[in-house]
C-alpha cells in the first residue's frame, strides 16, 4: 500500500471572503492566490488554507489541465495550527492585541498545550503546542 505524506490542503468555508482574507493576513498567513471565490493561503511553507465564498464551489471548475468536482461545507468547523511551545504566550498576546477571544485552553497529557478562537464565520481554530498527538 502505497503512503499518504501529509495533509497538503485544508478548505473553509466563507460568508464574506474579503473578511475573512483580512483575518487571516492579520494571522501573518501569506495569499498565494486570490480571486472573487477563493482565497489561498501558505502555512508555514508546508500546507495551504484555502478560503472558498460559500456555495461558490457547487460546481465543476474545469481548467486548462483538467477539472475539480464540486464541494461545499457548513457549519462551524475545526482546524489547528502547529505552534512552538515558546510562541504560544506571543500568540495569545497577538488574539488579545487584536480583539479575538480565546474560548478555551486546554493542556493534553502528552506535554502539548492548545489555545482555542473563532474566525469571523465561527470556525474553531486552535493553535496546538507538540504533544498534543502521538505524531505531533
């Protein structure tokens, strides 16, 4: 069986996709590509946030090199971010400096630490310290 490496790409789903461009760039995230539909950000040089207008993707995109099948998605969802242990207090200094509230925190019996805030659409985001996972 062949491997699967990582997780290259995670999708939300936006109300007001200029909005949400706008927090996450105060996030420190890079736009790699942006359009009236979708917005592509760079995390941490290894994975890509990809910021869809909601109900803007329920059709197929066909491109010169070939098509992507429709896909959409509601409701609040969940992503992480991997942080260092000694970056998260800055990080909940950066939330606090801009008006986001922390939700939750959390300290896992592996060592590892999570800090827990909404975006603008409701999505849960958390900023996750190693040992949180087995692998992480």
């Amino acid at each position: 069986m062949p491997q699967l490496d990582a997780i290259l790409e995670t999708a939300l789903y936006v109300d007001d996709l200029p909005r949400s461009r706008r927090f996450y760039e105060a996030l420190g995230l890079r736009i790699l590509r942006a359009d009236e539909r979708m917005c592509a950000f760079d995390v941490g040089g290894r994975s890509i946030l990809l910021l869809f207008l909601r109900g803007s993707t329920q059709g197929t995109v066909v491109m010169p090199g070939g098509t992507i099948p429709p896909h959409d998605g509601h409701g609040p969802l969940h992503i992480a971010f991997a942080v260092t242990a000694e970056d998260l207090a800055a990080w909940e200094n950066v939330l606090q400096d801009r008006n986001i509230d922390i939700e939750g925190r959390a300290a896992w019996s592996r060592g590892g630490r999570s800090v827990y805030f909404r975006d603008p659409d409701g999505h849960l985001l958390e900023l996750a310290t190693p040992g949180l996972w087995e692998t992480y």
